[in-house]
C-alpha cells in the first residue's frame, strides 16, 4: 500500500485526503440524520405504548363493569349447526 502512495505527488496526496475528509464528512452528515430518524421513531413508538396501555385500562374496566352488571353478555352461545 505504500508504494503507491510513494509514486503519487504532493497534489494528489492532497487530493486523496481532501477526498477521504469530504468522504467522512458526507458519512457523519449520513448517519446523523439516521439517528435523527431513529429518535423520532423511538419517540412515535413510546407515544404508541402509552395508548396501547391506555386501551388495555379502558377495556379492562369495561370487562369489570359488564361482569358486575350483565355477565350473560360474556357467555359464550352454542352455534345451532
């Protein structure tokens, strides 16, 4: 590998590493905006779990109140075959 560097002239070992810079750069702007993304993500998903456990409440004491005041609503009906 550092044969060929050794042909290579002051300009364009410059060059190389302005490159390899600019490279980086355009990886690290690439990879902030997938965490931006994944944050967001994260943020919708946390939102979510709060609604899913706000309906689990509401049905479980939708359960509670048809077993105390019309628990034949829970039975389950033979079908007529």
């Amino acid at each position: 590998a550092r044969a060929q560097y050794q042909n290579m002239t002051n300009m364009e070992l410059i060059a190389l590493l302005l490159q390899q810079e600019m490279d980086v750069k355009k990886q690290r702007a690439e990879t902030e905006v997938q965490v931006a993304l994944l944050e967001k993500r994260e943020a919708e998903l946390k939102k979510m779990k709060v609604q899913v456990r706000d309906l689990e409440d509401y049905i479980d004491k939708l359960l509670v109140r048809i077993m105390e005041q019309t628990p034949t609503l829970l039975q389950v009906r033979a079908r007529p075959k």
